[in-house]
C-alpha cells in the first residue's frame, strides 16, 4: 500500500496524518494482514471436534468426521494442524485385569469361536466377560458387558459392587430380547472359564434360548481379545489418568461412555460409523 500511494503521488505519512492514524498502528495491522493464518478456518472446526470428543481422536478419525460432515481435506494436512496447536490423543495406560477363573466349578465349553472374531452377520458371535475398577475408598465396581462382534455394539451392560453371578446375569437378560428381535442366524456367546460362566444357570439359561457356549482356553486372554480390547479402550479414554471418584459417580461415566461408544464414537473398520449407525445404514442397504 506505501508503495502505490507513493506512485501515485502521495506520502504515506500525509495520508495517515490527514485519516489521523499513527503510523505504528498501520504497521501493526498490515503485518497482522500479511500474515494471517490460512488455516485458521480448519483450525476453529478441527479444535471443536477434538474438544467434543474429549481428546479421545487422533488425526484419523477426526478425518473421518470432517469426511462424513462433508468437508474435503487431506489426513496429512489434520495431522500437521493437530501438531500445529499441539492436540494430542495422549492417555494414560496401565494394565489391570480381574481373573475369575476358580478351577472347574461346573460346565466347561469347547471354544467355539477359536479365534475367528469377524462375522458378516448381526448377533452371530457374541462375547462377554468382566473387568475390574477401582473408586474412591475401599469400594470396587466390577464391569460386565456383552457385545456383537458383527459392529462392536455393546448390547447389555451389568455393574455391580461384588462380582456376583446376580450382575453377570443381568447383562446377559439384556442382551437376550435384541438377540430374539434381530439374529437371523443361531447365536453363540464365548467367555472365559471364568466361574460365573461354568454356574449351571448361566449354562441353563443359554440352552433355553438356543444359544451356543464358547469358552476361551484356559489362561488364554487372546482367545477373548475383542473383549479385552474393549476393556483396554474404555479405560484408557476414561478411565486411567483420572482421579478416583466414588462408585456412583463412576457408574454414570460408564453408562455415558457406552452410549458414546454405541451411537457416537466411530470406527475406521466400520466405514468411519459408530456401531449403531453402521448396524442402521447395513440393515436399510438389506431392507
């Protein structure tokens, strides 16, 4: 700008003293124009993503969401705006894992599943088992889920102070009616030997519902590794690096948590869906 008013006959100075604007403020704001931020649009919509996830997507699935809202932008340019404003998906991980495994207390099952964790078929590999976490006090809250390998949806969800065979029973009575309402093939649920799932009512209730049993080799976590790693992921994104908080506190975030896992949290494997959205959009492609 100096250098056309200057071409066309005019001093800077006499300009700026005629619109009474100190020089130093002009310098000021033509450097701040020169070098304003061209990302500063994707930094505003990609900070907001980071933030409502809680920190918990990496330069992938935040990708994936701009992708699905329509936005059109390279991963690697995500990945450098996210180290540009310093936004890492960082957690603390520790390994903690509750064994209840007592010996053979009742009925032990052939491993059904052996390892074959993917299926193209809603409700036709279930798995389930518990984990542990500590709160506040002395107090525990102890974890059963059961989830559809189909999409990764968590279907039943039991908590409880005492891992009792009560509250294991109560995750797998929630999952029971969706799994009557919704598999077109002969479900099969796998555990561990854990003693809740050798009890001859959790065996009863199985057969009643013409479900298979599947039970993991002895000491053999990799058998049950969809499940562990749900573990692994619930507690690294909300779980470790916080404080301690009483049991019903805890309770509330798991519940929250799951809903999140279910309907909001995407997945690359499932096309860049949550399990629920990925569970509607297959079932309208097959209506």
């Amino acid at each position: 700008m100096a250098f056309e008013l200057q071409e066309e006959g005019f001093r800077l100075r006499d300009v700026l003293e005629i619109v009474d604007l100190p020089e130093a403020t002009y310098h000021y704001h033509r450097q701040r124009f020169d070098s304003e931020d061209p990302d500063m649009e994707w930094k505003t919509v990609i900070r907001a993503l980071f933030e409502k996830h809680e920190g918990r997507y990496g330069y992938r699935r935040i990708h994936l969401e701009l992708k699905a809202q329509g936005y059109v932008i390279n991963h690697k340019k995500v990945q450098r705006i996210l180290n540009e404003m310093k936004l890492k998906c960082v957690k603390f991980i520790r390994k903690s894992r509750y064994r209840s495994y007592k010996g053979k207390v009742g009925t032990i099952a052939k491993n059904r599943l052996n390892r074959r964790f993917h299926t193209s078929h809603a409700l036709q590999k279930i798995v389930t088992d518990v984990t542990e976490f500590k709160c506040m006090g002395e107090d525990k809250l102890y974890l059963s889920p059961v989830m559809d390998l189909y999409n990764g949806e968590i279907i039943g969800l039991g908590m409880s102070k005492r891992p009792t065979l009560d509250f294991v029973l109560e995750s797998l009575h929630q999952a029971l009616p969706i799994i009557g309402d919704r598999a077109a093939y002969r479900t099969t649920l796998h555990s561990d030997q854990g003693w809740h799932y050798q009890h001859r009512l959790w065996v009863k209730t199985l057969k009643q519902n013409g479900i298979f049993q599947s039970m993991s080799r002895k000491a053999t976590c990799a058998d049950n590794a969809a499940m562990e790693n749900f573990f692994g992921l619930l507690k690294q994104e909300m779980y470790y690096g916080e404080k301690l908080v009483p049991y019903e506190e805890l309770k509330a975030k798991i519940d929250r948590y799951v809903y999140y896992y279910n309907h909001e949290r995407i997945k690359e494997k499932l096309a860049g869906m949550s399990p629920v959205n990925y569970r509607i959009h297959a079932s309208q492609l097959t209506a």
